[in-house]
C-alpha cells in the first residue's frame, strides 16, 4: 500500500485529488486483478492519464473499467 500511496502523488494536483482518495476509499473492495490493474494504471505518462480522465483521448481497454470506478467515486468534501 505504500508503494501505491506514493505513486499516487503525482504532477498534477488534479490527478493527486482522483487517485489517492480512489486508493483509500475503494482500492481495498477491487478484485485481486483489478488491483492489478490499478497498479498497473499509475505507472502510466501523468498526461497520458489526464486525457484519460477528461475524455481528451482514448482510454485503453485494459484501465477502462478501473477508471470509469476512479471517476464515478464521490468524495466528501473538506
């Protein structure tokens, strides 16, 4: 978990506000392969993963359950 927490900090304030509130929420409650799949998602380009996330371009078939699970997740606000 700290391997991913870390990797969870990003560039990009916008991706940090996605993905570390994803991995503390609802990581714990994916399927042993879509943990994979998370995993595998943040060793991705922070800009290949901005456009995933707004639409800009096309969402590999392999993350697109596990992002559109990252997206649909509603946070309390502080």
């Amino acid at each position: 978990m700290n391997r991913l927490r870390w990797l969870c900090r990003r560039g990009m304030l916008e991706l940090d506000s996605w993905l570390a509130p994803f991995l503390e929420t609802r990581y714990a409650d994916l399927a042993p392969e879509l943990q994979g799949v998370f995993a595998r998602l943040l060793d991705q380009d922070d800009l290949a993963l901005f456009d995933w996330f707004t639409g800009a371009s096309e969402l590999p078939d392999e993350f697109r359950f596990v992002v559109a699970a990252i997206k649909s997740t509603r946070y309390p606000r502080s």
